[in-house]
C-alpha cells in the first residue's frame, strides 16, 4: 500500500531542517518496513524556500508510516509543525 505524508514545517524550522538534512536524507534511504518511492521539500511560493516534506511510503500498514515519520531525525528535531498521512491510491504515473 502506498502512503502520503505531508508535512509543514514551524516557522522557525529552517535552521533545524539544515542542520539535520543529511540524517533525513541516510534515513530515508535505509532499508526497512517502509520504503520511500519519492519525497522532497514543500516550498513556498518564491520556488526556493523549504517550508515543509511531501513523501510517498510503501508500506504494508499505516502504522509502520505512522511510526516511521515519529523516527525520522525531522521529527525527532521538531521541525514539523504538522503532519498527515494518508493511503493512497496511485490511478496516474505519467513518469516514463
């Protein structure tokens, strides 16, 4: 089952998002009972600045995303102010 995950950042959460970034990345990519299919920064409106993670999990249960998320040094950093996650189901992928 796939899931998203849509995270905003608290507004003071750039400093904590850098500080940590190479941590989320090697966590993103490590084996286990979630898997990333893709993930990437949210940014506002100016195209630059990171305000927040969109993700798509495979995972079998919403609880291994639930409990992913909770461990993800984002999280344990407090950079998100908001977090949801939801299945979904994937009917387009136009990627080639």
């Amino acid at each position: 089952m796939r899931f998203v995950v849509h995270c905003i950042d608290h507004k003071d959460g750039l400093p904590k998002r850098l500080a940590n970034y190479d941590a989320h990345k090697a966590y993103l990519g490590a084996p286990g009972a979630v898997s990333t299919v893709i993930s990437g920064p949210l940014v506002a409106d100016d195209g630059e600045t990171m305000i927040g993670s969109m993700f798509v999990f495979e995972a079998e249960k919403k609880q291994d995303v639930v409990d992913f998320n909770a461990n993800d040094p984002f999280s344990k950093a407090n950079v998100w102010a908001e977090v949801r996650i939801h299945p979904f189901l994937m009917r387009v992928d136009n990627r080639a």
